[in-house]
C-alpha cells in the first residue's frame, strides 16, 4: 500500500467538501470517501477518493509534486509560481502543498488526548470537521501546514504538456513536448523527462502553534529509518503517481484565480449550488445524467419537440484517471567502486565523484500481444526510446517487467518462462511472462543485431567446435575489438561487461537463477532443436535463448558511460 492506514482513517472519517459540484448524482457517503466520481465510496487500497480527484487538494497530502502539465501553460516552463506566462500555472504552483499550508483539524498536540478526537460523535459520524470555525468552535485546535516546513521541497515545474491523438498510441510530435532536446528525432511516446530530486533535508527548528506543531532538531527526530539512514533510508522506497484528469469545457470548472482575466468563465466555476438531487432535472445544472437534447421543432403545433438521448454519466463526465509505479529507490551518486555481485545479481558500480554528466534512465513499456491486443498501451518499447548524449553522459539501463501477461495467443513476443514455473519443466500453454534485453544494431534501419563476435561461432550445425581456432581468451579480446566503435560506452573493459550483460541479462550467473533452477545450465543449441514442440522449446525454463532463465521480472543492467 502507498498511503498509509492512518491516512485512510482519517479520510473515512473527515466530513467531504459539501461546497463541490456532483452534478445529479446521490453522493451516499458523509466523509471524504464520496466524490462525484466516486459517489458509492468504494474503496481501492488506502487512497482518499477526494485527494485523489481533486487539485489542488485543500488538505494536507502524502505525496510529493513533481510535475504539472498543461494545455494551459505558458510557452516556458515554470518552477515559481511569479514566473508562469499563464494563470493556470500559477494557480497550481501557489496551491501545491509542496510550498502552500493546509489545514487539518486535530487535538492540542502538547496537551491534547487524542481520545479526545476518536471517541467524538463527529469522529464516529465520519464528519470530523474539515474547517476552521467547526475545527474551533468544538474545542479542537486547527494547524497549517506545508510541506516545505518539514522538507527542504521546492515548487513542482508546470508547463505544457505533449499533443497527440488518440490513435497515435500516446505518440507526440516534439515541437509540443517542451524544456529539452535530449530525446529527439521525430514522433516518440508523450514523455516527461524528470530530473530526479536530490534526498530533501529535514527543516530543523522550532515551530510555531499555528503549523504542524511539530519541533525538528536534526533529521533523526523526523525520521529514523529502518536502517539509521534518515531520509536517505526513506527514499528506498518511492513511487510515483501520474493522475490525468480528462477536464470538460461544456461548464465552468476552473475557480477564477486559475483563468485569464478576459476569459468569460471567470468567476462563475460550477459549486454545490448547481448540483441537482439524484438525476432530477433542474435548470441549476449544466449537466445531467442521459439528457434529452431538443433538435426540431416536431411536425407541427399538434406534435411536441424533436429530441435526441445523449448518453452522458455524470460520475465520469470530466474525471481523473491514474497509473502508479512500482516502488524504487533514489540514491546519491555513488563515492566508491563496488564490485558486481552475482549471488545478489547487481552490476558492477564505479566511483562517481566529480562526474558532472547527466545520468539517463532507460525503461521498458509495453505488454505481451500485437497492437491490437494491447491497446490501449503498447508493443515493448524502450522509453526513452531516442536519446542525445553528450561525452560524459551516462545510461542506467533497468527495467520492470511482469509475470502477469493476460495468457493469450500472442504473435508478438515468444518464450516464457512458463506459468506456474519450477524453473526445469516446460509446456505448451501460452507464457504470460515477459523478459526484455537490449542487443545493439549496426545501424536504425536495421532488423538483425550487429555482430558481437568478430569471429565465426559453432552452431549445432558445425561438425568442428570451434572452427574459429581461437581460445576463450583471443575469442573475448576479437568482441571487445569488434564492439569498440559500433557501441556507445567504446568498448572497454567495463563496456564490454555491460554490453554483455545486458543482451544475456547474467542468466549464465546470476546465484538467484541458478538457485531457483537447481544449479542447471541453459540448455545448448543441440538439446533446444531435440524438443519437438515449438510452444514446449520455446517455453522452456532453461532456453536461455528465451532469456527464460531469468525467474523475476526485474532486471538491472547497470550504468554505461558515453564516449
């Protein structure tokens, strides 16, 4: 879970915003687990529906802000609110709760019994008071807070975001994608490239009795962490959260210090007071479930109006939409060389003190399937899938696949492993398993990779071993001379280790694979053409070739330089 359970506790139990507008629709719920979106109050881990479909949130959050983007942002991006070229912008950097306080309502936290809260009527009615008169008047005592007076935060970056259709897969053409050319060349995936925030540091100091109450000395009085590591510790374990919110412009949404002073919406944003009581019609409301939409005048005066149904759900009409990601860590650069470690499969690190060059990160998007199978995401794909370096610059190239494919016939995408997989037996129903590895190429256009080699390898094929007459030792320095000028890193020692690693993914050593297989070695070429069945062979645990003997869908290729 992302949220904690104390935050659900107390979004289950805080009176919902009664000033939004919910349109028609029967918000059953008191607190703020009702929403227009989410009139029922279900439940869908630990988030609170009302932060989650609203933003800015008026109250106190758990995440982060990084990023906004806009269609109403101006043509520069912008990191203070002063600075925007557009209303909307700066409506969102003046509100985000990075450097904006929200209030919450809560026992004296020098003296108070927080008894005192969670046994009140308006606690146990799920309407504890969202407000500060409420919060006051019944005895309790109200706190501002923003983030940066915990951490050391500063404003999320708010500009434009990427134009696309909706049949281009998610693709934008770069002249709308703003704020750098590191990742160009013609039509790429909408993106954001984000610069990794640097581990905050806590904000020490007393405080004051209006904020959070909360009295700092150095970072172990905020947060210890598992392993004595402070904020450090607490940054191994991140996510992010992309919320898109499909806004409408058949009303007003927007309050008026987000609009442009000549926009004819200013100030006349949709509230409670134009909502309408479960799907009744009333002229307050711009919208309403399943309208009838009037189109003639009817035949003549003895015939009513001509009229259309419009299917239209008032719970989705103009929503958010969100994708989290799996759980990573942020870490400084690294001050010293660590070797690569097999029995933990992680790749070899170098020291990084004094590198000034950019560090890229290199994913995988996609699912198994054609086009057609996987829309609305993709076939694999790399992200970003082109990159401008300069020497110096460096790749981190690691991925997160999945085990949990839909199990389908799929064209695109053999192997497996198998599901469930024991590591030694194969079948022949369809893998829901993916597995990526990157092997390079001589030039874009083409579709077979370049040769590693250098030399001629044996095939099953071959009645002589090793027709190269080469040793193992000769065979890796003719690669290493084949690669030194058709690969980004140039070859070298360290080069050659990564280029490897990434196109075999340490299948032949890594001590996790080798453990969950029993200590088996890939299966040859000879022993993958003796089994018959191409679903069988190409499932198999052990065809490496597959990439299969990997049995976790993570996979960490280390960092390559540019050169």
């Amino acid at each position: 879970m992302h949220e904690s359970y104390d935050f659900y506790q107390l979004c289950q139990h805080t009176a919902r915003n009664e000033g939004l507008y919910t349109a028609d629709q029967r918000v059953r719920r008191n607190d703020q687990r009702g929403t227009r979106q989410n009139p029922n109050g279900n439940r869908r881990g630990l988030e609170c529906p009302e932060e989650r479909d609203y933003y800015p949130w008026w109250q106190p959050s758990p995440w982060v802000d990084a990023a906004i983007l806009t269609n109403d942002a101006g043509a520069t991006a912008c990191t203070d609110p002063d600075e925007c070229e557009t209303a909307r912008c700066k409506y969102y950097l003046d509100n985000s709760f990075n450097k904006a306080a929200k209030g919450y309502c809560d026992v004296n936290h020098n003296n108070g019994d927080v008894e005192d809260k969670t046994t009140s009527q308006a606690w146990n009615n799920r309407e504890w008071y969202n407000n500060k008169d409420d919060c006051e008047e019944e005895g309790f005592k109200w706190y501002e807070v923003a983030l940066s007076d915990v951490l050391d935060v500063g404003y999320p970056v708010c500009m434009k975001t990427g134009f696309s259709r909706v049949n281009q897969l998610g693709n934008s053409f770069d002249a709308t994608v703003n704020g750098t050319d590191d990742a160009p060349f013609g039509v790429n995936a909408n993106r954001f490239l984000w610069t990794i925030p640097d581990i905050p540091s806590v904000v020490t100091g007393a405080t004051d009795s209006t904020n959070a109450g909360f009295e700092i000395a150095d970072d172990d009085d905020y947060f210890t962490g598992n392993a004595d590591g402070a904020m450090e510790d607490a940054y191994q374990s991140c996510t992010l959260r992309v919320r898109y919110n499909l806004s409408t412009s058949d009303f007003p949404a927007w309050p008026a210090e987000a609009m442009e002073d000549a926009h004819p919406w200013k100030g006349l944003m949709v509230t409670a007071e134009n909502n309408t009581q479960n799907n009744g019609d009333g002229d307050a409301t711009p919208l309403q479930q399943d309208p009838y939409i009037y189109v003639g005048a009817g035949d003549d005066n003895s015939v009513g109006s001509q009229f259309v149904s419009l299917a239209a759900n008032t719970n989705q009409y103009a929503r958010t939409f969100q994708d989290r990601s799996y759980r990573f860590a942020i870490k400084k650069k690294p001050t010293a060389d660590a070797a690569a470690d097999n029995s933990a499969d992680t790749p070899k690190v170098n020291d990084m003190t004094g590198k000034t060059g950019k560090i890229y990160n290199v994913n995988v998007r996609g699912k198994r399937g054609n086009i057609v199978q996987t829309y609305p995401a993709v076939e694999y794909d790399f992200v970003p899938n082109s990159l401008a370096l300069d020497e110096g610059d460096m790749i981190h190239f690691q991925w997160q696949g999945s085990d949990y494919n839909p199990r389908r016939g799929c064209n695109d995408a053999e192997g497996g492993p198998p599901d469930p997989n024991d590591g030694t037996s194969t079948d022949a129903q369809n893998s829901r398993a993916d597995r990526s590895n990157i092997v390079f190429m001589d030039f874009t256009a083409a579709n077979i990779p370049m040769d590693y080699l250098g030399y001629k390898a044996a095939t099953a094929e071959d009645d002589d071993d090793n027709p190269s007459g080469l040793n193992y030792n000769a065979k890796v320095a003719m690669m290493k001379e084949t690669m030194v000028n058709n690969t980004p890193c140039g070859g070298d020692a360290d080069c050659f280790d990564s280029i490897i690693r990434l196109s075999y993914l340490n299948q032949q050593s890594d001590g996790g694979s080798l453990g969950f297989r029993d200590e088996e070695d890939c299966l040859t070429e000879a022993q993958l053409d003796n089994i018959n069945n191409q679903q069988e062979r190409e499932n198999h645990p052990l065809n490496c070739a597959k990439l299969n003997a990997k049995p976790y869908p993570y996979f960490d290729g280390g960092i390559m330089n540019a050169k």
